[in-house]
C-alpha cells in the first residue's frame, strides 16, 4: 500500500469520526486526537521522503493558494493600482495599498490565477514589460510616502513572447533590480509557490528573503534546465535534483533567509501556511524598521554582493 493511500486512509477515517462525534452522546474525541497524531506522524515520514521534483509538483499543484489569497488573508482594505502608465495592465501582477499589522504597505504581487480563465488573464504569472514597470512604478510610490513593500513571487519566469521582447523586457527586469537594490524603504520577499529565473529576482532583492517549504526558486524550469543539458525536456526530475532549487537548498545556499512552515501543506490547510507567513513577516518587518536608511541600504548590498562569492586556493 502506497504512503499517499495510507494518508488519504487515515484522513478518512479522522472526518467520518468528527461527524459522528456527539451524536446520540458519543464522546470520540480520543479516538480523533489519536488518530490526528498518527497521521502527524505519517506526515512528517512522507514530507521526509520528498526529493525535489515531488517538491517541483507540490509547488505547481493546481489548488495551491496564489497571491490574492494571502493578501485576502494577512492584509486589510487592500486597494489595487492598474497600469504603468505607458502600454497597460499587466494581470499576471497585482499590486497596490494595503494595510499590515496596523500600517500602511505596499503590496507586489505575482498572481498565477486560478481557474483556467483567470490562468488565461493572468498569462500563467508570466509577466510582460509592462508588469516590471508597473512594479517600479509601485517601488517608486513605496519611496515617495515610506511605506515598506511586501513582494509576493509566484512565477515559472518573465513572458518569454516576441511582444516581450520588443518592449525591452530584459531592461524592465534589470531596472526592476536595479531599483530594488537601490530603494530607502523596508523590503520583504516571499517566495509562494514557484520563482522562476529572471521574472522572480525582479521583485524578489529584498532585505528579508523567506519561503514557503513547499515551493521553489531557479534560475531556470527543470523542463527547461532538461532540454539544454539532454535535449529532452523529460529529463526535468533529474534536473531538478541538480538544481537544488527546493526551500531547502536555497536556505543553505544563503539564498533566502528562512523557510516557513506548511504544516499538511498549502493547497491542504491554508490557514497554517498563512498564519506562519505572517508571523515571519511581522518579525522581519519589525526588525527592519529599526534600521534606518543608510543601514538598510547597506546590509542590503552586503547581503547579495556576498551571494556566490568565492575564494581561489593555490598550491
């Protein structure tokens, strides 16, 4: 019998429990909270044995919450900004005001949409030059009126389109970059599902990097990681046990500074996933916002200009 079969089993039994519980006097709360700790138990066995392409398909589940359900959850009296005030509105972001934990925030969102419709508007999470510039355009309002900036990433990369590339979309992301490293306010990145190459760094040089256990960030797709190395996209578990690109590696790797717990998992039970971001996040806001500008520039460059750093031994 499958670990997932034994899961999905004792899931079962624990719900038919609960709706028997109490009825006609029975008391089956025992047996419930017994039942509950085995399938802890199982869980934690089965999150053990995840290598990172279980990781890859967790991180791409199709009910896995996206952005506007973590900004429905953590934020208050959110109001959207549209456009960049050149070519439009890109959907595949969602960015604006907001209120967090009793203060004014500026909220960037990559959002992949949910049904297929809304996958559709929102190009999958791939954003176009206009998305980026939209982004800065945000940054720049966050600077104006210091307010800090929350980043929610959640993309497979930047809209790879010929339309794309006509609008500069490489300058849009360097830009992007470029204004992030650059900015005077407090800056968060979560990594939410999938951050992919080029299309997440572009909102993701923060201050403060963490990520949900579940999901991944690469500088490229397995599929496509697969393709250049095998000239088989078929290939894309085994390149995703060469990238390293689950929470954990990347957490090793210095590449982002905390990973947050999912408990059963996102798409699973949202409302841990969302309770333990928040929790993370208004610790690093509030360490943050002792720092002043000068620091928080600083510490900023330090931080990614020792990423990748190395030493060269001689003989």
């Amino acid at each position: 019998m499958s670990e997932k079969k034994t899961l999905e089993e004792l899931e079962n039994q624990i719900e038919q429990l609960k709706q028997l519980n109490s009825k006609n006097g029975l008391d089956l709360s025992d047996e419930i909270d017994k039942l509950s700790d085995k399938l802890t138990e199982r869980q934690k066995s089965a999150k053990e044995k995840l290598d990172e392409w279980d990781i890859v398909k967790l991180a791409r589940h199709p009910d896995r919450p996206d952005a506007r359900a973590y900004i429905d959850a953590l934020t208050e009296d959110f109001y959207p900004l549209h456009g960049d005030r050149l070519l439009g509105d890109d959907k595949a972001l969602t960015g604006g005001l907001a209120k967090y934990d009793g203060r004014t925030v500026i909220v960037i969102a990559q959002s992949k949409g949910g049904n297929a419709s809304e996958s559709q508007e929102t190009n999958f999470g791939m954003m176009k030059s206009e998305g980026y510039r939209k982004a800065q355009r945000l940054m720049a309002l966050a600077e104006k009126f210091d307010f800090p900036i929350l980043s929610l990433i959640d993309t497979p990369g930047a809209y790879p389109g010929k339309e794309a590339e006509e609008n500069n979309i490489g300058g849009m992301i360097a830009q992007s970059i470029s204004r992030m490293i650059t900015i005077k306010v407090p800056t968060i990145a979560a990594v939410i599902g999938e951050g992919g190459s080029g299309g997440a760094v572009a909102i993701g040089v923060a201050d403060r990097v963490v990520m949900l256990e579940n999901s991944i960030y690469s500088v490229i797709s397995p599929e496509g990681c697969a393709a250049i190395l095998w000239n088989d996209r078929e290939n894309a578990d085994e390149a995703a046990r060469a990238l390293k690109l689950t929470a954990g590696h990347a957490e090793e790797l210095g590449v982002v500074d905390e990973v947050i717990e999912e408990g059963p998992g996102a798409h699973k039970e949202f409302g841990t996933a969302a309770e333990n971001l928040d929790k993370s996040l208004k610790k690093n806001l509030s360490e943050l916002s002792d720092l002043n500008e000068k620091e928080l520039i600083e510490a900023r460059r330090k931080k990614y200009r020792e990423m990748g750093s190395y030493r060269r031994a001689t003989r």
